[in-house]
C-alpha cells in the first residue's frame, strides 16, 4: 500500500524538492513535479499573456494555463492525501480548499521562521496544522489510512484516454459480490494499450459466426474500486452513476475491513449523493 500526497507550495520556496525527498522516506509517494517549471513561472506566463494584449480571463482560457490546470488538477484528484506548505499564495489555499472538499485530508506545514503573523479562522477546513516536519511526520503515520491498492504510474492524458474508451464500450458493476471493471472490444490492440495501463491480462471470447472475436481487460476489487476514483471526473452522468451504485452496493455487502467505508464514502461523495 502507497499513500499518495500531494504537496502543495510556491515555486519560490526552495523547501518543497527537499521536504518532498524527506517525505519519500517514509514509503509515501510524493507529487512534487510542478516545482520543475521553475520559480519565473507564472511571472512568465503572466508576462506572455499581457504582451499579446490578453484579459486574466482570456488568459485563463489559452493553451498554456487550460495545459498547467489539467495537469495539475489529475494529480490532485489522483492523490489521498495533501501537504500545503507555508508560505504559500491563492493558487495554494484553492488547491488545499479542492482537496479538503474532497473529503481527503489535508496537513498544512507552518513556515520553518515560526508562526504566520497573521492566523487564518478558515485552516480549520484542513485536517491538522503542523509546526514542523516531525509534527507533519508524526500526523501522516498517524491517520487512519484505509487499506490502498497500488496504482501504477498514470498521466492525465492516459487517465482521459481510458475514460473516453470505458464511456463507449466499458462497464462498472458488482460480480458475485467483488466490484469490476472491464473493457470489451473487437480491436485487440486498443484492449492491450489499455491492458497495459491497468496492468491487467487480456482475455478473449469467441462468439457464434459471423461476429468478431471481442477482447477484453480490466481489473477487479479494491483495485478496481481505486480506478474507479481516479477516473470518474472524467466520464459522463450515466458511467458515473454506474460507478457510485457499484461502490454503494460494494460498502452494503463488506464484511471485511469495514472500518474503511467511511474513506470510500467520503471520497465518492456518497453520503451527499444517496
């Protein structure tokens, strides 16, 4: 099982690459990859944006930023967990607000020179503020984390791809009681680019002629279950509700590990949805 912590931070603060490589140590997987377009970087892009005589909101709705908040955003989604970091602007606090609205927990790390001058009402939205690393360490080792399949590495536009496919010819359901996922299509070499993303084998049925042989892939329990989260955003009403009435009918029949239901609720929004 891998946590997955998103950290969140300015690009000006040298401490994030450092806290996340601390971090790493305790067996946690830590999303950091923003810090690499360097601390000029919304400076740049504003620049860019005003020199071709652009609005903030036309700005917001060019290549580049629709390009940063895609990227962004997935990992956010994708993660269990966020570290806001101090000092830390707007960008910052709406990334900690997305995911403490996602019901994940988020632990905000004070500013190694002491307290902010200025308390803020509003952090307790977040699950803990932290004085230090060893508070942040001892906070992280000390939450009640559910049992977490892992998930292999994934981009966004892998993520958007296998949406796209499992919206036309996939299918979410309950099967003797174990949650599934599986894609089913005649185009073999479509079904093993998504069998490779899942990790999954590919299996094929050979129906009466004259039809195609169909191919299938897909993953099945907790593993599906955590596809399931990590895609959902991206597919339409109906796949969603499909995925939602899985999950509940999922969490009604567990006997095992029921202490975990409360995480599964909360991070598909079940409570507010039944």
């Amino acid at each position: 099982m891998t946590v997955s912590i998103y950290l969140i931070g300015s690009l000006r603060n040298p401490v994030v690459p450092t806290l996340a490589n601390e971090l790493r140590q305790d067996s946690l997987e830590v999303f950091d990859n923003w810090y690499s377009a360097g601390e000029r970087a919304d400076d740049a892009w504003r620049d860019y944006e005003r020199a071709r005589g652009h609005s903030y909101a036309e700005a917001l709705g060019n290549h580049s930023a629709k390009h940063v908040y895609a990227f962004d955003s997935f990992h956010l989604n994708r993660c269990h967990a966020a570290v806001l970091v101090l000092p830390a602007g707007r960008s910052g606090h709406l990334e900690a607000g997305v995911a403490a609205g996602q019901g994940k927990p988020v632990f905000m790390l004070l500013d190694p020179d002491g307290e902010p001058e200025r308390l803020d009402v509003m952090s307790q939205f977040l699950y803990r503020v932290c004085a230090n690393l060893d508070a942040l360490r001892t906070e992280i080792a000390g939450y009640p984390w559910p049992k977490l399949p892992d998930i292999p590495p994934l981009t966004a536009t892998d993520a958007q791809w296998l949406a796209g496919l499992l919206e036309g010819e996939g299918s979410f359901c309950i099967s003797n009681g174990v949650p599934r996922l599986v894609l089913q299509m005649t185009d073999r070499d479509v079904v093993q680019r998504a069998a490779n993303l899942f990790k999954s084998r590919v299996w094929s049925h050979t129906p009466e002629l004259p039809r195609k042989q169909v191919w299938s892939c897909g993953r099945a329990g907790l593993t599906a279950v955590e596809w399931m989260r990590i895609l959902r955003p991206y597919l339409g009403t109906r796949r969603q509700g499909q995925i939602v009435a899985t999950v509940q009918e999922w969490l009604a029949g567990r006997t095992r590990r029921t202490q975990d239901s409360q995480w599964w609720e909360t991070v598909f929004r079940l409570r507010q949805e039944s």
